[in-house]
C-alpha cells in the first residue's frame, strides 16, 4: 500500500474463531501491512489490543492457546453470568505494562455496549483493562462489567464491526469478520439449537451490513461458522483459514491499487 496511507484495521467479535484475525496479522506483516489504527469488540477487541502494544502474531497466538477462559475458577454463582469477568483483570494485567491506552503503540477503539442506555460505547483514553474485558462479556456467559457507573457487557451486541471510529482517521479500512453466513437448507435447521444459531448469526449479520461494506478490504472466511466460540480445539485451523482470505483479498486490493 501507499507509504504515506494512514491504514484502519477493524477486528469483529467471534469468541475463538479471533484466531483468523491472527492469521491475518500474519499476512499483513508479510506484506509490510501495518495499522495505524485499531478497532475492535469482544474477541477481536483483545486481539487488537495485544497486538497494539507490540506483541508480534506469534505471541498473540500463543497467548490465545494458553489462556485458560473457560475454567471452574472463573465460575460464579453471584453475578448475572456462568463466568465472573472481573476474573480476568490479572491475566491482562501480567500482559499490560501499564493500564492504559496511551501505553498502547498504536491507537485502540474498544467497542463495548452500554446495557443501561443500550447503545455502542467506545473507549480509547484512560484506562484500558476493563473496558477490554467488557468488550468481550458475552451476556448470559460472562458477568458484565461496573466501570465508571456504566454496565457494559459484549460489544458485539450492539456493534460487531465497530468501524465507525476508523472513517474520518483512515484512507483505508481492511476489516475482518468470523461471523458470516453460510448458504444452508432446511435440512439443516431440524433442531431448536440449529434455528436459534441460525437467527442469532441473521441478526448480527443484519446489524453488520452497513459498516462491511465500509471496508476497502473485507476478510471473512465463510467456512468459519462450521467451530463453536467457545472451544479452542482448532484454533490452527482458523488461524489458517484467516491467514489464507487474507492473502487473496490483500494481493488482490494491492494488484487493484498498484
């Protein structure tokens, strides 16, 4: 791209399937393809702000395998959740130098919702580790979090491409998405789990629309929605399955813009 192309990046929530925004990391750097901003919610929130304070995709990766979410010490029996979010303030703060988005070497939007007002809220000053955690609360999973008088929970609830902050800053957006539709019949919705799945993805889909079709470059691996959110079994898989879309899609907008 342009040496001087002030290059957005916005990362889509996705629980495990974050993993191909890794692999698209991987295929930006090979490109010499560097943000010079950020966006993310939930999955890709944390990615995004890993990789923003200068761990190398190697290391995000690695971090993504090892931690261990979805632990019998994480539950709670107290909170509006099976997991207690504010659990997991250490393991961000053993990655974190510094509690901060200005620590941060490239700039970072996190979108999380605001369940009281029920609205996208963005967080890009201050302090960076809870809005982090909240960004990717889903509800009825994880508790939400108390910050600042605010309740916040997943931002994917409101806002799945949060690339709203990106427009006035960037002359270009690639954008990332684990969350697509597959083509299926019904003989694939014969079940009452297959039929909620199957409107939860319609509506997110629906209420990501617009901002898709902000980006310059979209990668969104269609195969995706085939892995569970919550499972880390093939996480390699997924990294691959974002790092190869990432190739075609990024060769293909620099062969157009050569």
């Amino acid at each position: 791209m342009y040496e001087d192309n002030k290059i957005g990046l916005v990362l889509s929530g996705g629980g495990y399937r974050g993993a191909a925004h890794i692999g698209v990391l991987k295929a930006m750097e090979e490109r010499n393809i560097r943000p010079s901003f950020i966006s993310g919610t939930s999955a890709g929130a944390i990615i995004g702000a890993l990789f923003a304070a200068g761990l190398g995709w190697k290391d995000v990766f690695s971090f993504l395998k090892q931690a261990d979410v979805v632990s019998y010490k994480n539950y709670t029996f107290q909170k509006a959740g099976l997991l207690d979010s504010s659990k997991f303030v250490p393991l961000f703060k053993d990655i974190f130098k510094e509690d901060s988005f200005e620590s941060l070497e490239i700039p970072l939007f996190v979108g999380t919702t605001d369940l009281i007002e029920a609205k996208t809220r963005f967080y890009f000053e201050g302090e960076l580790i809870l809005p982090l955690i909240a960004s990717a609360s889903i509800p009825g999973v994880f508790s939400p979090i108390k910050f600042k008088n605010r309740l916040l929970c997943d931002g994917g609830v409101t806002n799945n491409l949060p690339v709203e902050p990106l427009i006035p800053l960037s002359d270009n957006i690639i954008g990332v998405y684990v969350n697509p539709l597959q083509e299926i019949s019904d003989k694939n919705l014969k079940s009452t789990r297959s039929v909620l799945l199957r409107s939860y993805l319609i509506m997110r889909n629906a209420i990501s629309k617009k901002n898709l079709n902000q980006c310059d470059v979209l990668i969104a691996p269609k195969a995706l929605n085939s892995f569970n959110v919550l499972s880390k079994s093939n996480l390699d898989q997924i990294f691959n399955m974002g790092y190869e879309e990432a190739c075609i899609q990024l060769d293909n907008f620099l062969e157009d813009n050569h």
